[in-house]
C-alpha cells in the first residue's frame, strides 16, 4: 500500500485526507458477486491459458448471453459461424473485438483471447473470471472475479 494524500477541493479548509491506495505488486481486493452481476462464471484452466480460447460454460451462455443477442446473430451461432462480440475489460477499462462461437459441447471465446486477456492481464490457471452482457450497450462485460493470494516475499 501507497499512502497518498487528497485534498477536498469543495471545502479548501478541511486538512488533507491521507489514504492507501494499492501498487501493483500488492494482491487485487477481494471481490464478492453480492447481486450475482457475472452470471457467466469460469475458473480458468491450463487450455483457456495455453490456448488463444476460452471455453465457457454451455449452460451459463445459453441461459445469459444467447437469449440477448439479435436474431442474427444467434442464427449464425447456431449455423457455426462465428460471430463478432466486443469484449470490455471493466478492471482496465479496455475494449476488445472477440469472436463467440459454438465448439461442439460449448461455447468459445477466441481471436484475440490470448494477446488482449491472458497475456496482457498476466491470467493464470485458478483464477476465476467473469462475464456479462449489457444489453444497452450491446457488448460482453469481463472482469477477474478472484485470485489466488501472492504468497509473500523475503525479505
């Protein structure tokens, strides 16, 4: 933890706050899904890492994400064909072209998963990611739900 200072620009006469705020190096808050806001859910695995795919969960897609795509483009999914989805990263605030498509028993998220998420985001096998789609916005929410903890460092 960083302490770092604020001034409270509205009332000039109240003293700085000091306040942690986290670096880098330390672990991500813990985050917990209170309203169930990532019904599309996955603990990563050495193929969502390894591979430029990830393997989402066949029931979570069709109950979450399939029903609020248009016609269109569940007709293509449903044809085989892969279909363009813009993927935002809500933690960095970045947003990427994907494209879903359906692989047999489940559904893929690929063209580009590896350079825009795994390797950008450092993702390892364990951690759990999560996914929702906004429907004002037209677009597939990710965010990394939880990490195992950094075991610490001697000094």
């Amino acid at each position: 933890m960083r302490p770092t200072r604020f001034n409270n620009f509205l009332n000039p006469e109240d003293p700085p706050q000091i306040v942690n705020l986290r670096v880098d190096n330390d672990a991500p808050p813990r985050f917990r899904d209170l309203m169930n806001q990532w019904p599309v859910k996955k603990l990563l695995t050495a193929r969502d890492i390894n591979y430029s795919q990830i393997v989402m969960p066949r029931d979570q897609v069709e109950d979450f994400i399939l029903p609020k795509l248009l016609p269109a483009e569940q007709s293509s999914i449903n044809r085989g064909e892969q279909v363009p989805v813009t993927v935002r990263d809500l933690d960095t605030m970045t947003e990427y072209q994907l494209r879903l498509w359906e692989n047999g028993s489940s559904y893929v998220l690929t063209s580009g998963w590896s350079a825009s998420f795994v390797r950008r985001r450092l993702l390892q096998v364990g951690e759990e990611v999560g996914f929702n789609w906004d429907e004002r916005l037209r677009m597939l929410h990710f965010t990394v739900l939880s990490r195992p903890p950094v075991p610490p460092q001697e000094e």
